[in-house]
C-alpha cells in the first residue's frame, strides 16, 4: 500500500503533458487501478456493470476527445476500381489504299481534327497512263489524326496504313473487377471517372460491357466504361479509377465512418450528452469514404457522437463504474 502511495505521490508531481500522457496510457489498460486525471479521479474497475462513462470536460480535453452531430446527406455507396483509358473500338479506322504509287501531296498533319470525307493525302498510281492517274484518299469519319505515317515522295504499297483517325468524344476506360466483386456490376450502371492528370475533374459514365471471360491468373474480369470526353481531357493509356455506384439515398441519417465502433458482431456509436457518454447500438447501412448511414438505432439528426477518443470510452465502458470528481 506504502509503494501506491509513493507511486501517486510521484505521479502528482509531473506536469499536464505527462500525466495527460498516463492517463491515456492507462485508458487503454483494463486493469484494476485507479488513474488520476487533470481536475478529477477516473474510476476503473475490472468485472464492473457496463454504464454511460462521464468525464469532466478537463478529462475530455486530456484525451483529445472530438465530437460531431449526425446529420442527413445524400449517401453513395461506391465499387472502386482501377483502369486505362482506350479508345472505343467502332470510333477509330485504319485509312489505307488498294494500288501502288507514291505520294504527291499531304493535306493533313498528326495532331489535326478533320471531317468525314476531308482529304488527306494524293496518291500518284504506277499504272501507266498519259497522264498516269491519281487518287485522293479521304477520312472516313470525323476525328482526329493519331497516327501518319507517309511523307511526299514515298512509295507506297497495297494494303499500307497511311493515317490512323480516332473519334475522340466519348471514350473507353477498361477496369478490372475481382471475381467476389462481379455480380455488384451492372450494365448502365452509372460510374464517376477520375484521371491522374487532372485530379479535380470528373468524367461522367456508364458501363457498356461486362466481360463474359474470367482471367485465370489474376481472378478479374474486364469492365468496359464509357465516358464522355469533355474538353479532349482523356487521352489513351492513361491510369483511371472509376467509381461504379451502388447505392445511393437522399437524406440518409450518417455519423462519421470514425464513430462506428464494432465488438462481438454489434456495431455501436458513443453519444454525448453534457459530460455523459452513453453507448448506442446501431445497424449501418450505405457507407462513402467518409459516412456511414444509420439505418436502425437511437439516433436522431444534431446528436453528438464522439469521432476521436471513443477507444478510451469503450474500454471504460467495458470496465463499469466510471465516475467523474471535481476538485474544489
């Protein structure tokens, strides 16, 4: 008994960060002892009836406890995955020719936006002829010139693939789904596109394609996205997270993901209320990278629940008789 007392008679002597740093230090310990606090006397007992905790707001500042009122938002609930940016294939062609020649004039450059029917290139043929007859190869849709491949003067062959033209106003982000993930996708379904390059911009889209064929190796399977290609942003090969959404609902009652405590298969929440801290059983519904909903439980929209300290109020609530002492 004589060593508890030097022990505390030690402990009352450090200053507010050191004995801010036990009592925290002891918060995460269930064990039977007493721990001083800044301005008051926590109780924690082993094998105690679980109960509201309360704690001086001292006590709630040493540990750095947060609150935050629930509220109703709109909730989305979202599969995130990674892709690439393709072009989409029934908007891209191949221009070649049927004859041999050489080329006596360029009209187009790589780079440039043409329009179905522009030319592009004239093509003198080797047939003989007084003189020897020419064609004029023309774009066979609208886009824009990703590929040239012929210079003035070159000779070129049957079958050559002179310019490559892609239609980019909507594009094709293919993404990988893993196999446990697949039955949540869904044709139509809506999907939210970011890019690396531009972080703050947003690609709206819709999933096209579910890919019958499972890859053996990797567990995926491929999903086609196609997006909207605002501003000629997206360019092939660039990496993509697409979000497909899941779920989503108006005015959902959320609380902070950091609220949601789970033991023993019951998730649960602390609300506060004054200095007193009770624990409230929940069942969670739609969950965003930030909220969850509260579909069931004792919450309504303005009470507080603790977002930072609850770790601390769990396990003086698991210990019972918690107890708050001012000093006078």
């Amino acid at each position: 008994m004589s060593f508890v007392i030097r022990k505390i008679r030690n402990i009352m002597k450090w200053d507010h960060k050191q004995l801010g740093t036990l009592w925290v230090c002891a918060l995460l310990t269930v064990a039977p002892l007493s721990v001083l606090a800044h301005k008051g006397e926590i109780k924690v007992k082993e094998n105690g009836t679980p109960g509201a905790v309360k704690l001086t707001k001292a006590q709630q500042q040493t540990i750095d406890l947060k609150v935050t009122p629930a509220s109703q938002r709109l909730m989305r609930q979202e599969l995130n995955l990674n892709g690439e940016v393709q072009l989409m294939p029934d908007r891209q062609a191949n221009v070649s020719i049927r004859i041999s020649g050489h080329i006596t004039a360029v009209y187009a450059n790589l780079g440039d936006k043409v329009r179905k029917g522009q030319a592009l290139a004239k093509i003198q043929s080797r047939l003989v002829g007084e003189p020897p007859p020419s064609v004029v190869i023309k774009a066979p849709l609208a886009g824009v010139i990703d590929a040239r491949n012929v210079n003035l003067g070159q000779t070129v062959e049957p079958n050559s693939v002179l310019f490559h033209i892609s239609d980019r106003t909507k594009m094709l982000i293919i993404a990988s789904v893993y196999e446990e993930d697949v039955g949540k996708v869904k044709l139509n379904q809506e999907a939210v596109v970011q890019v690396l390059s531009y972080p703050d911009r947003v690609f709206m889209g819709k999933v096209i394609l579910v890919s019958p064929n499972l890859d053996t190796v990797t567990r995926t399977v491929k999903v086609w996205i196609e997006v909207a290609n605002l501003g000629d942003l997206l360019k092939p090969n660039m990496f993509a997270k697409a979000n497909l959404l899941l779920q989503k609902k108006e005015d959902a009652l959320s609380v902070p993901n950091a609220a949601v405590l789970e033991a023993k298969g019951q998730k649960f929440v602390f609300v506060r209320e004054g200095n007193q801290f009770s624990r409230v059983l929940v069942k969670t519904g739609v969950v965003d990278q930030d909220y969850t909903e509260i579909r069931e439980g004792g919450l309504v929209p303005g009470d507080e629940v603790v977002t930072q300290g609850t770790r601390q109020l769990y396990t003086l609530w698991l210990t019972g008789d918690q107890t708050q002492k001012e000093d006078h």
